[in-house]
C-alpha cells in the first residue's frame, strides 16, 4: 500500500506538467487478463497523455493518444498479481485496475519427495508434494489435476490422482519391503517431475554367531546379516560382541564386512559370548573348550 | 594533595623493594615454578630426591633428569623422555606438567619407595598419571630408579585394510530448490532420565544411530519448570562419542549445576545428527574389562587396536547400568597414549562411590583420532 501511494504520488507530480485531462476522458480495461498474453486499454478523449501501467514486479510507461486504445503486446505483462493503471495528463490522473492471472497450463511442477532414504517397509513413509507453475513461473492457483506415482525396485506402483487446492498437492506412500531405489513421478498433463528415494535395509533379524577356536584365540562370525524382509543389512553397520568371564568382560564393535561380522577374542573356557546391533539382541554362547 | 602524593611515592618505593627482595631472594616454590630449583631440597632424602626429578621433567630438563637417575644404564635418555611423553604423537605431546605430588611408601636407611603423581595439562583437562619409584642412597644422596616403561616400537610392514569408508557429495548451489538434498542421518534417544547429584542435575542417557550411513550427533536438554518455563539448556559437549558409525549407541551425559530436580517439571531433548565423511576404520577391542568395586571404584580394561592407523587420542565411555538395565552413570577417560596396531593399552575409569554399589553392568564405546585423518 505504501508502495501504491509513492507511485500515485510519483505520477501526480509527473501529471502536472502534462495537459488536464477533459470530464470526457475515460479508460475501459479488462478486469482479468491471463499471463503474457496480449491486451488492450481504450481511452476516450483527445488530446495526448501518459499511461502507466503498476504491478509488483513490473511497470510499464506508454505516451498514449487519447480516443485510441493503448495496445500492449503478448509478453508485455507476465507476473501475476493486481495491476494499477493510471492516466496522467497536466494536474489530473485517471485510475484503474486489473489483475493478471496465471496461464491455466502447468508448464512447471515442484516437487519435494522426502525423504531421500528410509528404511523398507514403513507405511506412508514417503511423502511428496508439489506446487505448480505456468511458462512464467506464477503458481497456478486453479484446481488442477495431479497424479503421484511410486515405483518400488520390483517394479510395483503405487499411484494417486488429485487436484491441486491453492496451487498445491500432497500425498503419502508407503516404502515397500525390497531394498533399492524407488521412482517418484509427480505429473500433471505433460509436465512431470522425477525424484529417486532409496530405501535401506531395516533392523538386523534373528541375529545369529558361531564361535570356533583358532590357535590361542577365540574366532566369532555372524551368520549374514538380514532385516525382517529379507535384505542383507548394510556393510559397516556395527555388531557388538561381548564375551563375560569371571566378572571380567571383553567388548569389540565390528563392522559388517560383506555381509557378517567376524573378530577374534581371547579364549576364556567357561565365558559367555553375546551379540548385538544397535538394539537388536542376537543369541548367546556358552563357551566350553 | 600533598600527603596523596606522598603516599602514592610511598606505595612505588615499597613496590620496587618487594619485586627486588622477590628477584634476589625468591621463595623456594617459585624458584622451581621457574625451574630453577626444587622445592624439596635437593636430594638429600628419598622424597627429596623425587621431587628434584619431578621438578626437571616439569620443566623439560630430561638431560639433567636422566643423568640423575640411579638406572640410566638400563635406558638411553631418548627412551626416558618417550616413556613420559610418547613415541607418538598423543595427548601428551601437546602438554605440559602441571604439577606433582610425592608420596612416600616404604623407606629404611638404604632404600625406599615413593609414589610420584605427575598431573599433565593437556587439551582436555588434567591427565594424572601415577608411579612407584624405588630410591636408593648411593653415598650421602638419594638417586631414583626409573620403572622404564620402553614404548613398543612399529615393525615397518604393510597392512592391508579394506574397512568401509562413506564420502558426502551435497547438492549444489544451481540445484532447483525442490531438489533432494542427501538425508541427514536418523538417530534416536533410546534412554534417558535425570538424576540429582550434589552439584545439580545430570541428565543421562543413549543415542542410536539407527540409519545406514555415519552420523556426527550431539545432544541439548532444555528442562523446564513445572510451568513449563525454560530453566536452562545445556549441551553434552564431549560426554558423546560424536561419531557415530550405522547401528552404533553412544551414551550422553549433560550436567545442569546448581539446578535442583524438584524444580523441573519435564525435560526437552534435541538429539542433532549431520552427515560426516568417516570410514569403519580402526576397530578397536576393549579387553578384560573389570568394575572395581567401591572404595576407589573404577572400570579397568585394556584397549587393543585392531587396525592398521595409529591411534593418536582415544576417548573412553562408560555406561554404567543397575540390575533393571536403567543407565546410573555415565565416566569417561582419555588415554593419553597413542594406540599402537595390536599393543594393549590400559584404561582406568572412575565411578563416583555412591553409585558404585548400585551398579551392576557396563558398555563401553571408544571415541578415536588419528592424525592421519579423522575416523
């Protein structure tokens, strides 16, 4: 509003070198005109006078002839928003206003998928969003038709077909059992978005070890790490062993190396050796050489 | 006016009279501060003698202190200065003693022994680190013999390491804003409560990492009132292991001194993770781990490198557990020696007394650097 009475100010000032507008001048314009297309301001009256045209991003100054129509060109207005049209001549100014819409086309999809990487299996998981924009970059605020598809490292879909509300449109989905990379399409007619969401194996699953006694030392392996559904657990995910004996306790955090974990510990005959990732609890030996 | 000035001549005189009374005749504990003499005097008895060699290693004069030594043939004084301050580069490279206490032991008229606590200033706080010295007359003065601690040296060899190591590529400054950045890792506070010590309130606890790649974690408490009005926020600092690899649990341990836990109503927790570049690499093996009951309760136990990298600084915390798995405290230690691949290390952890009965299990994590680069 400031910014409006500065400019109104601006051009009384600048109106009053000009001619006085007759009672007889009048501007006629259309109430909505869509981005970037051509339009047209007739003016009745004689005589010369300066129009200028006020919008948010944008201002336009024509010298125009009045009783003809001031003509601006496809491309001329293109941020949409509410514009000022003021016709100033001598110490008098005219005024209207218009707005300018987005184009009904989506040219422009945003789209945020988040996240990038979540473990398999978590229903509505993955959320996307996404905001769309015409040739200009303005946000099309009409409904408009959206379709979210997921395609999961098997090959299965999960689609959902919407209309935006205020320029903007959100779906969940859920990440599916099978480790890899998901495609996250967002579409609306030609225009779509991709984005990749990996999905990581969960929790170690039945967390097995076997021991067996090389020379002086004691060799503990898991069997191959897997989660719940079956996907190997990634490689540098930590397993801690603990081996207890007479009050005393050893303890080495391995990282998975190819899909087990291995180490070597100090024979204790009598020791109790235990397994462990992160809060998972695997099974418990009870060593005797 | 003029009793002002003559008073402020007055205060100059005797000023200038003291720093030279203090210069000419300076007190027996300042002389030694500045390395010129011991505070006991010289070595005329077995303490006497200990503490004119804790004066010398307090101020780096290994020749004067190895040539005092009753053993030095057992030793070259290159290995005397090594075995107080390192082959490698460790927490006692970059510090300084601090000071020391002399404790005699056993003594007859030949022989005694004393106990010698040096306390070394290093980056992280006060590292005491203790030994008993046999001191024997040798005509009418007291020598020490040095317990020689030879630091095991590095076979040059190869050793092949293949360990996982995780790099971060972030998205760049021309990608669209609805773009994917690369996820910050999840972790998770899997335990936490507070507990009321004399100082204030502790809050303790475990983090998770419980996604696939490393993660560098802190922890804040906020604790609010019964009103729910902030009382004070407080971070972890370095009781965390900050690096945190895939699936691993490091405990916290946040202080609010003089903060009384009648006056909290609830606490906030904010666990805050970022990615980091880090590799799997070294493992380290913590062995024959003993809790030592209280008095003088502690955790002991031997750290043993199973990597190939030296291990500059290493960061011992313990979890401390009751019968009911509940966390009752949370110690840590820095080992002020590098750790060598495959050469045991010891630790000592103190526990605060009261809690010691209480307790009956332990984790412990290791926290490492190398100077090679960063785990």
């Amino acid at each position: 509003m400031r910014l409006r009475g500065l400019l109104l100010t601006c051009v009384a000032a600048t109106a009053m070198t000009h001619p006085v507008l007759s009672q007889s001048t009048s501007m006629s314009m259309p109430t909505a005109v869509e981005a970037g297309k051509a339009f047209s301001i007739s003016i009745t009256g004689s005589g010369k006078a300066t129009l200028y045209i006020i919008g948010l991003g944008q201002v336009l100054k024509r010298d125009v002839t009045l009783g003809q129509a001031a003509f601006f060109p496809a491309g001329s207005l293109y941020n949409a928003g509410h514009y000022l049209a003021v016709l100033a001549a001598d110490s008098s100014a005219q005024s209207g206003e218009f707005d300018i819409i987005p184009l009904n086309k989506p040219a422009e999809l945003s789209f945020l998928a988040r996240p990038s990487r979540l473990p398999v299996g978590l229903h509505n998981g993955i959320t996307g969003a996404v905001y769309v924009f015409d040739a200009y970059q303005n946000l099309i605020t009409t409904p408009t038709a959206i379709s979210f598809e997921l395609t999961g490292p098997a090959g299965t879909a999960q689609k959902r077909a919407m209309e935006t509300q205020d320029g903007s449109a959100w779906t969940s989905m859920d990440s599916t059992g099978q480790q890899g990379v998901d495609r996250f399409v967002a579409r609306s007619g030609e225009v779509s978005s991709n984005r990749v969401v990996s999905q990581v194996p969960g929790d170690p699953c039945g967390l097995k070890m076997t021991a067996r006694l090389s020379g002086q030392k004691l060799v503990l392996a898991t069997d191959p790490v897997r989660d719940c559904n079956g996907n190997a657990v990634s490689d540098g995910t930590i397993v801690t062993f603990t081996e207890s004996f007479n009050g005393g306790q050893s303890t080495v955090d391995v990282p998975l190396k190819h899909g087990v974990a291995e180490v070597q510990m100090d024979d204790h005959s009598g020791a109790t050796i235990s397994v462990a990732s992160g809060i998972v609890l695997g099974n418990q030996i009870h060593w005797k050489d | 006016m003029k009793s002002g000035r003559l008073l402020a001549a007055l205060l100059a005189v005797a000023t200038i009279a003291l720093v030279l009374i203090g210069t000419v005749w300076p007190a027996p504990s300042a002389a030694a501060y500045a390395g010129a003499t011991s505070m006991l005097d010289s070595s005329s008895t077995a303490e006497a003698a200990v503490g004119t060699l804790g004066d010398e290693i307090r101020a780096k004069a290994w020749e004067k202190a190895y040539s005092s030594l009753a053993n030095k043939a057992q030793f070259t004084e290159p290995e005397f200065e090594h075995d107080l301050t390192g082959n490698y580069p460790s927490l006692l490279t970059y510090s300084t003693l601090g000071n020391f206490e002399v404790r005699p032991l056993h003594a007859s008229a030949s022989d005694a022994d004393v106990q010698l606590t040096l306390h070394w200033a290093t980056v992280v706080g006060s590292s005491p680190s203790t030994r008993t010295l046999h001191v024997i007359k040798s005509g009418d003065k007291w020598q020490v013999e040095w317990p020689i601690v030879k630091t095991p040296t590095l076979a040059p060899q190869v050793i092949p390491v293949n360990y996982l190591r995780w790099d971060v590529i972030y998205r760049g400054p021309g990608d669209d804003w609805g773009a994917q950045d690369v996820e910050a890792p999840h972790v998770r506070i899997v335990d936490m409560h507070p507990i009321e010590r004399a100082d204030g309130v502790v809050v303790l606890g475990e983090l998770l990492n419980e996604d696939i790649v490393p993660a560098y974690v802190s922890v804040t408490a906020t604790l609010l009132s019964k009103s729910q009005t902030p009382i004070a926020t407080e971070g972890s600092f370095d009781r965390i292991s900050h690096l945190l690899l895939p699936k691993q649990v490091t405990p916290f341990l946040i202080k609010f001194p003089n903060v009384s836990l009648s006056e909290v109503g609830s606490i906030r927790m904010t666990p805050l993770s970022g990615l980091i570049a880090a590799s799997a690499d070294p493992v380290i093996a913590i062995d024959n781990e003993q809790l030592h009951p209280a008095p003088g309760a502690s955790l002991t136990g031997q750290l043993n490198n199973q990597g190939g990298q030296i291990v500059n600084v290493a960061h011992v915390l313990g979890t401390f557990y009751d019968k009911t798995g509940n966390v009752v405290w949370v110690a840590d230690q820095y080992v002020n020696q590098a750790l060598l691949p495959q050469t045991p290390v010891p630790f000592e952890i103190h526990i605060p007394e009261d809690l010691a009965r209480s307790i009956s299990s332990q984790r412990t994590v290791i926290a490492t650097y190398s100077s090679a680069g960063s785990q």
